[in-house]
C-alpha cells in the first residue's frame, strides 16, 4: 500500500529518508552504506525507509533503525513520537528515480 504525505502541510516536523539504492549518473545502483549492525553485513534490497518525527535528526536516526528491523510499527517509533514508512521501490519507482533531474 503506497501512502502519500502531503508535504504542503507539514508543519514542526522533520522527515528523513533512507536507502540501499543511491543515483549514480544515470542509473540506480545497489550501495552497502548502510550496515546491519547485528549482521556485521550491508543492507540490500529495494526499500525506501522514511520517517516523521520531532527533529531532523531524530527522523535520521530512525530511518536506520526501521532499515534493521523493516517494522515500521516498532514500539519506540510512537515512544519517540515518529512515525515509520516502508516502501518497495519497483521497477517503475526505479526508472522514475534514474530520470529525476
């Protein structure tokens, strides 16, 4: 389920975004920026964590605690006042990314 935000009425919040996928000129490619901890291993794969919350980097942080457990509705997620989004990027999501100027 795709779940839009309307930004334009966004007011005293910050939203942070995170990835495994960064831009590389003209096409999308996998990173290994981001590092399960536990793991001791990159994060892989086509989702987009977002999060809303009180502060940027509060939003930040938890957009890489969402990208270890891939449960935007954790616990601490409402303990800390944000809210967590977890989406699929699909190949359409994808091709629109690479084309974005």
């Amino acid at each position: 389920k795709t779940e839009f935000i309307d930004f334009g009425k966004l007011t005293d919040i910050a939203i942070a975004s995170s990835s495994s996928l960064i831009r590389d000129h003209s096409e999308i490619i996998q990173s290994q920026h981001l590092i399960n901890p536990f793991q001791k291993e990159p994060i892989i794969g086509k989702e987009l964590f977002t999060v809303t919350a009180g502060s940027c980097m509060l939003a930040d942080a938890l957009t890489k605690a969402l990208a270890v457990d891939k449960n935007p509705n954790a616990k601490y997620f409402s303990a800390l006042g944000a809210t967590a989004y977890l989406n699929q990027i699909d190949d359409h999501t994808q091709s629109d990314l690479v084309n974005f100027s």
